[in-house]
C-alpha cells in the first residue's frame, strides 16, 4: 500500500476527529441517548457509562468508505455500499438492542434477513468452497448451501464477539490481534485497517480509563467488519485457509462453545447471562484492568503454537488441551477463593 500524502492529511484529519468525539463523548452520548446504565445482572459497573466507543467505530467506518468512493478507490464501489449498509445495520440493530433489549429471535431474524438481501451482490463476500491446509484432504465444495453457510458463518462470529465483550479491553484488544493478523498474513495492510486500528486504540484507552464502553452497538458493527474482510480475504487471496482462520479464533470461540453447551445442559437459554466466562474467571487472580493483557495473551498462544510448529493438528490439539486445563484450573481455584 501506498502512503499519499493526501492519505496522510486525511488521517491526521481523522486523528482529530478521533479527539474531539472523545472530549465530546458526554455531550454526544446525552443527545444520543448512548449510555450503558447498570439495570440487569450483565452489568458490572455501578454508574451509567457512555456507549461513545460504538459511535467513534461507525464514524470511522463510514467516513473511510465515503473517502474511499470519492478518493481512494482501494476497494470497487459496490464493496463500499454493501459495507456502508451492514455497518450502519449492525450498529442500529446493537444500538437499539443497547435501548430497549431484543429479544435474540427478532436480532436474529434482521440479521439473517439483511445478509440474504445484501451479500449476494458481492461474489466475493460468498464462501463458495473450504479449503484446509492440512486437516480434511480435499476442497469442500458448498455448491448451492453457500450463500446460507456464509451467513451461518458471520452470524456465529457476530454471537462470538458478543460472548468476548464483557471486560473493559478484551474484545477491542481481541479485535486488534485479528486485524493486525489478517493485514500481516495479507503482507499489506490496507488504509481502513490503519485508520481502524489507530481507531481501536483510542477506543481501548477510553475503554481501559472506564470512559466509555463498546455496547452491543459497537460489538456489532466491529463483527460484521471483520468476519466479511476474513472472508473477502479468503476468497481473494487464500492467505489464510479455514483451518488457519479457525486457530487464530479458537481459545474464544472455544469458551463460546464451552459457555452454550453448558447453558443448554443446565436448561438456560443460550442468551442467558452468567460470570462463567474465561475473563470472568481470570479476574479471581488479576485485577480487573489488566485482565485484557493475560486474555489476548492466551488468545495467541494457538497462533504462535502454529508458527513454532507448522502443523495445524498437532497446534489444534495442544491449544485444546492447554484451554481445558485452564478452565478446570480457573474453575476449581475460584471455588476455592
């Protein structure tokens, strides 16, 4: 990627802006009405918190895409209107779940519908075949399933950020790792992905300063962002394969697993709320404010597993075994506190 100058003026552009939506959060929130107010067992903190972190998020992704219509030109222009209209859909569906609390059949209903509605128009935003690097010797072919297993696919991982978000910094940090990821495994990182990652900083600093919080507005429009560059990415340049995609995901999708499986045998409903996640957990034996660092710590372990030892199995197995201990660990320790 090119650096312009007229790239450069942008960011420092949007530096600012980043700025003053900060310092304005209080004022933006007010008028917004985006507050996270403490009124249910989901919520750990005991004052109303600014949801500005969401709306800094969707700024910075509609300004990108709006500069990228009119000067940019790194992506065609019917990628930048699909994904003008699924960041603003994800956002308002998590903003107004943020408001009056959906219930997961209607959430899930909206998604499902808009993705049918818009994803087609763009082929490469379709999973047509899994390819594997090592596991499942052959190419599987979706055939006319594709377009509702790409969907399936996204709405998993929309679940999968939800299940993260919980903790100050651990799903922004979380999402850092997996855009720096994809970017490096890419060998270029794309203007958005700088603008969104300087972003996710300045969101993770008035995150960690409890200033302001992601909301399910801003876990939303972060997961319909990345789950489509993974798969616009796979598509087009097969950088990464399905079973690479699936370590670098594993230890948090693996407690999502772990987290509905438990749910459903205790006879909860998969949406219920409970302090049985990994971040919960850990917060039993660090202070809450670095919890983020030991979580993306433990996230990347199966990443770097695979790069000492090139082979995804034998990566799978040992990041499996390391993850039960961990909970079995974590478990009976905290019982013990």
């Amino acid at each position: 990627m090119e650096l312009t100058k007229n790239f450069f003026y942008q960011y420092i552009f949007f530096i600012f802006l980043l700025f003053a939506l900060g310092i304005l959060r209080e004022r933006i929130s007010t008028i917004l009405k985006l507050y996270d107010v403490p009124n249910s067992k989901r919520k750990m903190h005991k004052v109303p918190i600014s949801l500005i972190n969401g709306f800094i998020i969707l700024i910075t992704l509609n300004l990108y895409f709006i500069f990228d219509i009119l000067f940019f030109k790194e992506f065609n222009l019917k990628f930048d209107i699909i994904m003008i209209i699924l960041v603003n859909f994800f956002y308002l569906l998590g903003y107004y779940d943020d408001i009056k609390d959906l219930s997961p059949k209607t959430k899930s209903f909206l998604i499902f519908g808009t993705l049918l509605i818009t994803i087609p128009f763009d082929q490469n935003l379709i999973l047509n075949s899994l390819i594997f690097k090592e596991l499942i010797g052959k190419t599987i072919y979706l055939n006319q399933s594709s377009i509702f297993i790409t969907i399936f696919f996204i709405y998993i991982f929309y679940n999968f950020m939800n299940f993260i978000d919980g903790l100050n910094g651990v799903a922004i940090s979380v999402s850092i790792f997996f855009i720096i990821i994809l970017a490096l495994e890419r060998g270029q990182f794309f203007k958005l992905e700088i603008l969104m990652l300087s972003c996710l900083l300045y969101c993770l600093i008035l995150n960690l300063a409890n200033k302001s919080f992601l909301g399910n507005s801003g876990i939303s429009a972060l997961s319909i962002f990345i789950s489509i560059f993974y798969i616009r990415d796979y598509n087009l340049y097969k950088n990464l394969l399905c079973d690479e995609i699936f370590l670098i995901f594993f230890i948090p999708g693996l407690d999502m697993t772990r987290l509905v499986f438990s749910r459903i045998l205790s006879g909860k409903s998969i949406s219920d709320a409970d302090k049985n996640h990994l971040h919960h957990y850990l917060t039993n034996f660090f202070n809450k404010k670095y919890v983020f660092i030991i979580y993306i710590a433990i996230s990347i372990i199966p990443y770097i597993i695979l790069i000492l030892i090139s082979k995804i199995f034998i990566s799978i197995i040992i990041s499996l075994v390391f993850y039960i201990i961990l909970i079995l660990f974590l478990k009976r320790t905290s019982k013990e506190l």
